[in-house]
C-alpha cells in the first residue's frame, strides 16, 4: 500500500491529549433550572407525583450520569470522581408563573489531568432530564434552561467563575 | 418471617406499567439552544475549533444518546427506535451578541407501547452538552438552554404541540 | 482452508433461539433479604444513615439493573420491559437480631418471546447491593441471603410458583 | 431568583468525597453460594447443562461485572481495578440435598482511594445469577445466598474480617 | 429566532428510517480470522494460555458483544436479538505458518424491521479481540482479518450470500 | 460447608494482576484496513453515502470504544486513557480493485500499570466496523482485514514494532 495520503485532518474530531498534564484536584460546580406550572412545582414539593419522588429519583440519576460522561460525550477523557453532589433550590413560598423552577445545582471533584466541567453539566442535564420524566404526564411544556457553568477550579487555568 | 409490614409507598418511584397498552406509531420533536460568544459561532460555522467539527460530533452524541435514555433516566421504558435525526439551524447572517445560538431539533420514532419524548430530549441534551465541550476551551461561559419538547404524536394522549 | 473442523462444542455457552416462540405476556417475581444488625436496620428506617435514604436509592438502583440484565447475564435474550416495581418490607415492630432484615421484592413483565425471572432477580440482587452499599459504614457483617424466584407466568411452561 | 431555600437535606443520598484520602493498596474478599436439587449440581459438575459451560460463564460475568460495579451501584466511587479472580468451590463426593450449592469466592485489588467491597459483592452476586440463569431450565427453585465480605484490607480503617 | 437557516445536510449522519417496515425474519452469518504463531494456535487447542480459556471467554464477549451493537456502531438500530451463536475452526492436524489461524463464525438473527449484519460483524470482531488479548503475551503479532458477511436472509432485500 | 473442593483450575480466565506495577506512559499504534468496490470508495472520499459522512462517524465511534475496552474484553483492565487519534489513509488517485481500501491507524496513550494494546485495537475495529456499516447498503462484499498492532511503548516489556 504504497503513496498513502492522510485524509486531510481539519475539523477532524480528536481527544486531545492531556498525558503530560500532573493530577491536581480539580473541582467544577453547574447549575441548570427545570421551570414548569405552579401547580407541577407544588406537586413535586409535596411528593406528590403518581411516578413518584421526583427531587430523590432526579439526584440518584444525575450522579449516575455524572459518572458515565466519558461515554457521552465522544471526546471526555475517562476520570475517577471523587466527589458528586446534586442539590436542588426552589423560591420560598408559593410558586407562581414567574418563580415556578426547581434550580439544579451540581458539584463534581476528581484528582485529574483535566476538569470537570461536562461531568457537572451532565449531571445537571440529567437530573433535569428525569425531574421532566417525572412530572411530563402532568405538564408536558416544562423547559429545561440556563444549564450552565458556575465555577471550576484547579489545573493550568486556574480558577473560573461565571460572571453572575 | 410473620408480620411483615410494606414499607409507606407513597412518593415512591415506580416504572409504570404499560404492558397493556397497543404498539402504535410514536413521533417525539424536541428543540434546544447552545448559547455562546459571537466570535464562538464564528468557529463552528467555520468548523474551525481546535478539538474538531463541533456539530458532526454532537449530531453522533446525541443520536447514540437518545438509544441510551432507558439506562439514563430511572423511570424510562427501553423502546426500539426506528428513527432518529439530529439537526442544527442558526441566525443566517453575522453572529451577534443577540443571536449567537445553535439551535438544536431531534426527532424521534418508533413502533411502541409508550411515547419517545424523553429518547427526542435526551438527544437534545447530549447533542447541546457536546457542543459545549468542543467549544469549552474557547467560551466557558456558554449556556444549554430552553430545552423543550415541540410536538409529539400518537398513543392514548394523541397529538400535542407546544404553545409558540 | 480445506479440511476446517468444528472445534467441540459440548459444554460451549449459546444464547438459545427463542425466535419461533410467540409474544406472550409473561411476568416474574423475584425476592431476597438483607440481614444486618438490629441497629442498622433502625436507621435505615429511620433515614438516618450517613449516606442518605438507603431505600429509595435501592429502588432505583434495582429498576435500573433490570433493564440491564441482558448486559450482565451473558445468555439472557434482551427484551423490552413494561413493568418493574421494586418494594421492600420489615418486621413490625423493634427489630431483633432475629428480624433485622430488609424484604426486597420486585415485580417485572413484558410482553416478549422469553421470561423475565433473571431481569426479576437481577433487579432483587442490584437492590440488595445498593442496601449493602448505603450501610457498610456502620455494619460491614451484613448479608444478602435468600434471592429466589417466587412466582412466574406466562409462556409454554406456564405458571410456576416456588414452594413456600 | 431571589431567596431561594436549599430543599431540606437529611437523608438524601451523597457521594462520600474522598479526594483526600491518598491511594493505597485495596483488598477485598467477598462469597456466597447457590443452593440447587442435587441433580442440577450434578450436571453443573459434568458440564452437561443445555445451556453449556455454567462455572466457565459465571466467571467472565462476574469479571465484567467488578468492572460495571460504579454503574450498578449508585453512589460506589469508579476504581481502576488492578486484579479480579471469581473461584467456584463444592463439597467433594455426591451432592445431597444438604450440600448440593456451588460455593462462589471473590477477590478484587485496586491502588485507590476508597475500598472494593462493593466491586467483590456485585462480582460474586452476578456470577451467582449467571449460574441460576444457565440452570434454571431444569431447577427454577435454585436460591442465591449468604453473600458477604470475608475480608477487606487496606485504607485507613485497614484490616477487617468476618466473624466465622 | 427567525430566518433560522438549516445548516447544509450533505453528508450527515442519520440514522435511516425503518418505521414503515414490517417485522420478519432475519438471520446474518458473518466470519472471520485470528492468525498468529503455530506455538500460539497449539497453546490455544491445548487452553494452555495463562489467561485462561481463549475460546470459552471469546465466545462470551462475542456473543455480549452483539447485544450492544446499537451502542458501539452509532448509526444502527437497536434490535431485540433472538439467537446468537459464535463458533470456532481451524484446520485439522499440526499447525504450520500457513494455516495457524482461529476461525470464528458467528450467527445471529432476530424478528425486527431491519438486518443483523452488524451485529454478527460486531460478535465476530470482539470475539477476535478477545482472542488476541487472551494470546497476546506470547503472540504480539497476531492479525485479525477477513472479517466479512457470508450471508443474510430476510427483509425487502432477500437473501444474500457472499461469493467464495 | 467441610471438605470443600476447588474447582479445578486449569485453563480458567483469569484478570492477571497488575498492583505492583507502576504507573508509567504507555502507548500503542494500530491499524487496520477495510477492502471494498473503488465506487464505494469514491462514495467515501466524495461524502456521498446515503447514511452520511462515514469517516467522522467511524472516528467518533472508535474513540468511543476505546474508552470501553474493558466492558468488551473481558480480562482487560480499565485504564483512565489520555489519548486517542483515529486516522484514516487511502491510496492517492482513482480507486481499482486492487487499492480500494480504506486504511485505519489508532493511536491511544494512557499514564498506567498496563499497556493500551486492546484500546487501539478495538478502536480500529469498531471504526472499520462503522465503515461497513455506513457503506453496506451499497457494498455488502466489503471487509474488514489486517487489523494487528504497529508499535506499542512502556512497561517492563519496553518497545515493540511489528515487522513489516
């Protein structure tokens, strides 16, 4: 097989290589919000919904998720969490169409060469994901939003916070 | 093992059963934007970013997603897909500040017992989350957002269409 | 490549064929206990472990193991589940170092051209696992005893239940 | 979103954080049996199930189960295992009622932060379905039990081991 | 949004729509070659190697391997296999440069709306995987190869069978 | 449960144990080629398939798999990988018979107790099984062959080079 030609490689998907990079702790925090009816929101805060715990079920599964990633999303790198925690926020008092949300926020550690930013995003997507499996046989239009960075530490770059 | 008490079921997560329900033909179409700097969109629109070709990726990302959303959310039944298709659409014209966005429409279909609305938003999801991670290097504060199912077809409920 | 010879099969693992056998409706009870000390049960029914809620974790953990047999168990066929319920029972009353179990048991149908006892008793074990994992802090001793099939319906062998 | 109250926390489930711990040598040793008609040991001894090879098959299933034990169980740390063996053991001579099980021991080693026990258990409980799974067509009343740690070493509470 | 541009679809990826087919019979055999040292093949006939049983631990990755087919090749559907079957050859008496070869064939077939050639292809490249890993500390040169499909019956398309 | 006996242990798979290695960077090339009709090859280089763009497809569906290795192979250990290039070549000019084929070269690195053979090798495998995949509505003859390792680096054992 000779006069070989490589396919020409831009815009080529590649997963960049981080072996030269030290282990430090790194540490990244998302958050994400599911909004939906004020009645759907009282429903969950009651437990409420005929499929069941709506916040419990959400936590179990964005923490799976987080530690899936490296499938997901085809050029992750492959990390050893250390921590995961999925907390969820809603405005005190009574919902109504303006404050209806449950607030998703996602904190993901590992000792890495690299971050973990989509692990926290992961989680956070996927906790909204199933908060709307949850509750879709009563409210179909809830929207899932504002899924974003809040803050990474650790490695080359240092520190990062969204501005707020 | 005498006197046994069933634990309080309520709030309890339950896979409902649809075990009588027909096979009928099931559409879902969810939509979705990744939200980021002008000069971001720029990249991708020019398949220029430094990790590879953003939306090829997040296309496959997300169609492999959607044939893995029994295993992601809890309560989701396993369904045969027979139809997926991920697509993009943006602003035509110069990105601005205003309409830097990647718009993201999934469809999905099968022959099934159940709808495939959670298989179109998990797509989306995935397909979002993994153009983040191509663009991260570039624009960390870019944000996953109104994520939402449109429409969907067949069933006992029938049609629905999102209120525009 | 003349003269190929079959290597011996006798003894050599194959997925049966279950392709000519009609779609029936076929159901699976499985059940199993987790043994430990009269104290852990208590904060277990108490959600009092460190770990957090001990139950509902197990639940979702055992639905989503189910829907994974075909990955763990190398012969089983998959199938398309339509039903699973994991619950859980106790002994009334204090707990003794001779009633200090948690009961699992879980329900799983389809409607499919094979059983689903190994989906029921997978989903029992996984169950099991996850109550091990939540209170190993506190009780290592701990046992998973008596996973059994209790009942099954539906297919050529009909229905079939375990002894009492 | 002002005033936004954190959902009340006791007893939901977290993934302890161990990024502090240091990686250290990791032992654990797990067993358990499954209790079958004798005659089903009886072929199980000679190879001679329909299904084929059922030792053979329970010990790659419970091989690449340790490995998935991050995936099954939902808040187990993801640990780069270094060693796993799955070993059968019988009693020798005929099998009677009183002794006709297959004995199931095993050992999983890691370099890491947190302990295998989870990884040992969920091995030994999948080769354990797997064995039910090839024999179930001629013993459904198999029952899978006294699955339990043996052992564990390593890690800062360093040495246990079960009480005989 | 408005003038929302779609971005140009020549050449994306899309998983093709089979809704509209009807379920029948589908069967694929595919084969293929690990070829390798005579002294390998003798240690492989003789399940000499010190990792154990190649041929028994291929034809379980082989045949888990062709259950996850949708998950590895992005673009195919998933399907609920009903048979699975992966066999092995090699030539009759001693092994010489020439002949020193493994040869695997692998059937699989299902009740679907579209073919399971990939899923053979796959069973057979992991059992081939499978094989080399099980040899490789003696045998680094080992090849796989002529991995192709010999045959498919079923669908619009009819039967197909390669020419020898 | 006296007198009990080991089963045997001759010829049983087993995960060698790799604890007291250390960490070091590993690396290893592969290749592979798939064997088709110079019309489907022009298909390829032309982005002209009805499925869509096979290579970027192959490419994201073989750094996918490498990243899942051990749940394929059995008796591979998983490994935290920090690189991974999928690279395709062909013969420059009009394809014929004799030179249509699509050549695969993997690369993949990872700072570990154990080498990334298996990684590069079934991530050349499942990017030429994605090929056939995206091509065999046109081509079903095409094949798969010479998939076997280039070079590999690291560990005791030191570098290896296929000869040529």
């Amino acid at each position: 097989m000779k006069k070989l030609t490589h396919v020409d490689e831009s815009g080529h998907a590649r997963m960049v290589d981080v072996g030269s990079k030290p282990d430090t702790h790194r540490v990244a925090v998302a958050c994400g919000k599911v909004c939906m009816k004020p009645e759907t929101l009282a429903l969950i805060r009651q437990n409420a919904l005929a499929k069941g715990d709506a916040l419990g079920t959400a936590r179990i599964a964005g923490i799976l998720a987080a530690k899936r990633t490296a499938e997901l999303i085809p050029l992750c790198h492959p990390l050893a969490l250390t921590h995961i925690a999925v907390d969820f926020e809603w405005v005190e008092g009574e919902a109504t169409a303006d404050n209806a949300c449950v607030k998703i926020i996602t904190t993901v550690e590992t000792m890495g060469k690299t971050g973990v930013e989509m692990e926290a995003l992961t989680a956070t997507c996927v906790a909204a994901l199933t908060i709307y499996d949850m509750g879709k046989a009563v409210d179909r239009g809830m929207s899932i939003t504002d899924i974003r960075l809040l803050e990474k530490r650790g490695g080359k770059s240092g520190e990062w916070k969204a501005e707020s």
